[in-house]
C-alpha cells in the first residue's frame, strides 16, 4: 500500500514539475508580448511604454467611436445581427482597453509577484537528477513545438478560408477616409486586441497555476513526510527543521494568494462580465444559422469575439 501512495506522489510530482516548467516559458513570452503594448510590468517609468500604451488604447478608443457612429449614420436598416456584431466590437475593444489600464497601472505590483516567483518559486533547476532535467525539457519542448505547429494550421486556414477585403469588425467607414487604409488599421488593432487579451489572461491563468501547483507540492512533501519510512533516518531536529521550512513556504503561498486577489480582482470581475456578454451574442450567431454556407461567416464571429 506504501509503495503505491508513493508511486502515486512520485507521478504527481511530474505533472507539477512539467506544468512549473511550462508556466515559466509562458511568463517570459508574455513579458515579450507586453512590451508592444506599452505594459510590460519589467520595464518602469519609459516613455516609449508610455508611447505603446497611448497608441493602443487611442486606436482601440478609435475603433469604439466608429462602431457607435454606425448606428447614427448608417443608411441601411440595422438589422438585430447588425446590432450584434456593433455590441460584440465595442464591447471586445472596451474589454481591451480595461485590460491595458490594468496591467498598465499595476505594473509595479505585477513586477513584484513575477520577482517573488522567480526567487521563492520551485523551477527545473531545482531538479538533482540530470538525467530527469533533460527528460521533462524534452516533454516541454515537444508540446511547445506542437502547439507551436496547430496555431500556424489554424492561422492559414483562417486567412485562406475568409477574404481581406473587408473590415474585420463592424464598424462607420467616413467617406472621407478610403477602404484599403481602415481595413489595414482595423487589422492591426485586431492583433493588438488578440494580443493584448491572449496574453494578459494567460500571464495571470500561469501566475494562479504556478500558486496552485506550489500550494500541491507543499501538500506532497507533507504527506511525504510523514508517511516515507525513508524519512524516519532524520533526527528530531532536522525533522523540525524540514517542518517549519515547509510551513514557512506555506505561509507565504498564502500571502502571495492574497497579492493576487489585491491585484486582479477588478480585472476578473470585468473579464467575467465581457465573457457572458459576448457568449450571448455568440449565441445568438449560432442560433440564426440556416444553412451550412453561414458556419464559416458565424465562425468568423465567434473569432472576432
């Protein structure tokens, strides 16, 4: 029976450490994605950060203002889908812009929780055996290079299945202001919208995994503690010892948990209500297909959202 709680552990404590190694890479190529818009929590006090969050969150604003503008001055009926299609783009750029202020005015706070994982957090270097090093690199990799692989195949059928002749979002097009230059500036808010939504919620879905994962492997090395014949070589005193440090890492885990509840409480609130809101049109989409010819202009939709 001992033996099976400890083979048990033994493959927990690989996942954990796949998924810690994981996390880490996910953290550093968000930071990369953060520097283009201007909210890279690394970097204080830059004027050319400044200049990135300026531009993104003005171009965003942009956006928002043509879309409301379509309803005034449109000179076709608007239909309910019409109106569906405006709500799901003001509603994903003010989504947008919410996110940029908040990682932008919580850098400082963002900055201490990356440095307090950097020092106090376990990582693959951590790891005795070199051997095991090389096995779980050779795992990460794989798995990068696969996803790596499915959003490439997913990006081509994107871009060969739908035109690029027409606005990405629904939107007031002025007469004044030709078609090929706000098809090029909506696409490119487009990007900054997938980017700055892809990456922000995932720097904070690897922070949150990164606790979790700490607080699971400070649970294993309890019960490990105490329930490892192999343990019982220590003397009293290192037993303490290897107690307290334990309960020492747990109490800052739970200090660090209460850092992030400070620091994304207002963004998750925001990012609950957006979601509902776009699922509903969504919805909405899906529910008015009459036939199999919609399903690409429907799943364009659910892209856009």
């Amino acid at each position: 029976m001992l033996s099976c709680i400890v083979k048990v552990q033994d493959y927990r404590e690989n996942i954990y450490i796949i998924c810690s190694i994981m996390a880490h890479y996910n953290i550093r190529q968000c930071l990369k994605f953060l520097t283009i818009v201007g909210c890279n929590p690394g970097i204080q006090n830059s004027r050319l950060q400044l200049v990135l969050y300026v531009f993104s969150t003005s171009g965003s604003a942009v956006i928002i203002l043509l879309a409301i503008l379509l309803f005034f001055c449109s000179e076709d009926a608007l239909t309910i889908e019409d109106i569906a299609n405006i709500f799901s783009t003001i509603i994903a750029f003010v989504y947008v812009i919410s996110k940029l202020t908040m990682m932008y005015t919580k850098k400082r706070e963002v900055q201490d929780m990356l440095i307090k994982v950097d020092k106090s957090f376990w990582k693959i270097d951590d790891t005795v055996n070199p051997m095991e090093r090389q096995t779980y690199l050779k795992i990460t990799k794989e798995t990068r290079q696969m996803f790596h692989l499915l959003v490439f195949l997913f990006m081509f059928w994107l871009f060969s299945t739908f035109g690029i002749y027409s606005t990405p979002m629904e939107s007031y097009r002025p007469p004044w202001i030709p078609l090929t230059p706000l098809i090029a500036f909506e696409n490119v808010f487009c990007v900054l919208l997938v980017i700055t939504i892809i990456t922000i919620d995932v720097l904070i879905m690897t922070i949150v995994i990164l606790t979790t994962i700490q607080f699971k492997m400070v649970s294993a090395e309890v019960t490990k503690l105490f329930t490892d014949t192999s343990e019982m070589r220590y003397t009293q005193n290192t037993f303490n010892q290897k107690l307290k440090k334990l309960i020492d890492h747990h109490n800052f885990l739970l200090h660090f948990a209460s850092l992030i509840n400070q620091t994304f409480t207002v963004s998750m609130v925001v990012y609950v209500g957006n979601i509902v809101s776009l699922l509903c049109i969504y919805m909405y989409h899906l529910s008015i297909i009459m036939k199999k010819s919609e399903i690409p202009s429907t799943l364009q939709t659910g892209m856009n959202i």
